[in-house]
C-alpha cells in the first residue's frame, strides 16, 4: 500500500497495482451528471460545498431533443444533429450518494433534465 491519502473527504487507501479485491477503507460510487451545459455551476457549486472536488468533461449525443441555432441577421436556423452537454463525474461513498444526489435535485430545481449515472468504484491506483 502507498502511504498516500486523497484529496476526497474521506479516507482512501491506494494500491500499487489492481487487485480483485477492493482497497478503500469504505465502498465508493462514482456518480456521473449528464445536463445542459448552464447547469453546471449550480451542480459544482453545490458539490464544492459538501467538499467534494469533480471533473467536468464536454460531451456530445444524439437524442430525443434537437438544438437549433440561429446564424446571420435572423437569417435562418439549423436543426444540429447532436445536442451539446457536459458530464460532471466524482467519487463518493456509497452511503452519502442518496443526500448528495437530493442536494443536486434542489439545486437544478425541477424540469432540468439532468441524468445521474452510478457506478461502483472498486480499487484505486495511484500513478
């Protein structure tokens, strides 16, 4: 085991190499918010006040809704064949995940659209 602590708000104990077994101290999820990209900052801003840090990545899909964007002097508008959004992705532990995720409903208030994805976070190794 390195001897290193993280940054996160509570203990992890990282391995050298993957192990079938996991290392940290508690079981961790990785949560992963899909939404608009004006969101953000509400959905930073509320994880940045439990201590928890994030990274953000800009993502591109196709879906049910569609993006128009308007060019020229009211010109005319293009039907994009991808809509723009970002993906907030952090590491929690498990048992914090359903109070950490009602904080994010009460921050992007209702209607937003926003996607949490979960998944379980079995060993880290640091580099």
């Amino acid at each position: 085991m390195v001897g290193d602590k993280s940054n996160l708000p509570f203990e992890v104990e990282y391995s050298q190499k993957p192990s079938s077994k996991a290392k940290t101290s508690s079981s961790m999820k990785r949560l992963a918010v899909l939404l608009k990209p004006e969101n953000v900052d509400s959905i930073t801003s509320t994880l940045r006040g439990l201590g928890l840090e994030s990274t953000i990545y800009d993502v591109k899909g196709s879906g049910k809704e569609k993006e128009r964007v308007t060019s020229g002097r009211g010109g005319g508008t293009i039907d994009r064949q991808y809509t723009t959004r970002r993906l907030v992705a952090t590491v929690v532990k498990s048992d914090d995940v359903e109070d950490i995720i009602d904080r994010m409903k009460k921050a992007l208030g209702v209607e937003s659209g926003a996607v949490v994805m979960m998944q379980p976070v079995d060993d880290l190794v640091r580099l």
